[in-house]
C-alpha cells in the first residue's frame, strides 16, 4: 500500500502541462529575456581580440589576486563565526532569538553604501569601537585590506549562517543527543556528529559566501576606498574601467560572470535539482 501511494506521487511529481496558457507564456518569456540578454550583450561586445592583453595586465591581476585574497579571508572569517552562530539559532531556543535571526538577515537587504556607512561608524577611527581599537591596540580597518575583508564579511556571512542553519535544521538532533549520552561534550559531540552531518550544507554556505564576498562593491568602497593594489578589488576595477576604458570593464566583467557561473556549476545539485 505504501509503495503504491509512492507511486502515485512519484506520477503526480512527473506530471507537466503541455500547453501552457499564453497569458503565462508570455510574461515568462519577457522575464528570461530580460535576464539573458543582458548577459548575452556582454559575451557579444566583448572585445576578443584583445581580451588576452586585456586580462594580464598588471592592474587586472593585481586586482584579481586581492579580491581572491580578500574573499577566500572573508569566507574563512564567516565560517569561524557564523557555523556556531547557525547552530545557535537552530539548536538552542533563547529569548529574542526571532529578532536575533532577522538582525543576521539583514545584511541581505540592506543597501552595501549603507552598511559601509554603519561599518565607518562601528569601526571607523572615530567610531564607537573603532577608537578603542585605534587607542589599545593601534589598529585602523578603514581604507586598508584588512577593512575590505571586514566589509566582505559583513555582507557575505548571512548567505552562510543561513544555509547552515537550514542544514541543521534538517538534520536529526538524536545523534548529537545519543553522542551526549555516550559521555561525550556538546562540542565533542558538535566536532565529531554534528559537523560531519551538515557538511555539504556548510560547503554550500561557504560557495556562497566566497562568491558574494568576490562580487562586493558598496560596502568596500565606502568602508575600504578604491586604492589600486590595497583596496581595490574587481568590481571596483570595473566601476573605474568603466570611466575611462570600456573594453576594459567589459574583459573584468566576463572573468566576474566566469567565476558566477563556476559557483552556479559547483552548486548545481543543491540549488539546480529538478523536484
């Protein structure tokens, strides 16, 4: 009985219309229009011939290798602090942790300028903690590599916690409970069960991350500055090409939709899976 119930849903999944009314053909068909051309208008202007001159020159490559450095940082930062900041939110059941979790969700919505602003504030040489870490310790983030990292991570790190926490939330809390049991810590047993259960999940966060942190531009600029071989990253070597070089801007735009669709490709079964 319960294999035929399977069954049928398994047909119920399988069933596609094959007339799709025209009322919904062709507002589908305008709305992949206007994400495709766009992207084929860039692959058609792009300017071939001198795309090899183009991609190494020395400011290419200098930007290249920060926004590689830069990012991978910023990626590694979000991993250290925000996986026990998922398993925070999934795990444990605290007072305000509704509001907790839209705070963590907000960098996705806020305006990059507008982070970048809040982050001058917080950690700007006059800010409310920046001056203390100017006082103690002499260390100023903005306008500095360390600062694109800070700004990278500020806007990357949600895509993560998110991604985990819904990993974790998948996954069956018995095993760390049995683990306990069995005489182990919570962060043993958080280290050797729980870890290895959500690691595709963490993986997938990771990707994310990486990848938005690559793409940042508001909130660098306005944290970091636009200062070629310390703060300047892709995007902002693009923004600048743009102004005075085109076909320059076009070539570090390609290499920038080369890397997105490597992250499309590398999380393809997670994200591209047909129900």
């Amino acid at each position: 009985m319960t294999g035929s119930a399977e069954t049928l849903e398994g047909r119920r999944r399988r069933v596609r219309p094959r007339v799709v009314p025209l009322p919904l053909l062709l507002p589908a068909l305008l709305g992949l229009a206007f994400l495709v051309v766009p992207l084929i208008a860039l692959l058609v202007r792009t300017p071939w011939r001198t795309l090899p001159d183009q991609l190494t020159s020395p400011e290419v490559w200098d930007a290249l290798r920060l926004s590689l450095v830069c990012a991978t940082a910023a990626t590694a930062l979000s991993l250290l602090l925000g996986v026990p900041l998922a398993w925070l939110l999934a795990r444990t059941d605290f007072p305000g942790r509704g509001l907790v979790r839209a705070l963590v969700t907000l960098p996705l919505v806020l305006p990059p300028v507008v982070g970048g602003v809040a982050l001058l504030l917080a950690l700007g040489r006059n800010g409310v903690v920046g001056q203390w870490l100017d006082d103690w310790f002499g260390l100023t983030l903005p306008f500095t590599t360390a600062g694109v990292v800070v700004a990278e991570t500020f806007v990357a790190m949600p895509f993560l916690v998110i991604s985990v926490e819904g990993t974790l939330r998948a996954a069956d809390p018995r095993y760390e409970e049995a683990a306990t049991t069995l005489g182990a810590s919570r962060f043993t047993a958080f280290r050797r069960v729980t870890l290895p259960l959500i690691a595709p999940g963490i993986a997938a966060g990771a990707v994310l991350a990486w990848a938005r942190a690559l793409g940042e531009f508001g909130a660098t600029i306005t944290f970091a500055g636009n200062f070629p071989g310390r703060t300047q990253t892709m995007p902002l070597a693009v923004y600048l090409a743009l102004q005075s070089d085109p076909a320059a801007a076009i070539a570090l735009s390609l290499v920038l939709l080369a890397v997105s669709i490597t992250v499309l490709a590398a999380l393809r079964d997670r994200w591209m899976a047909t129900p």
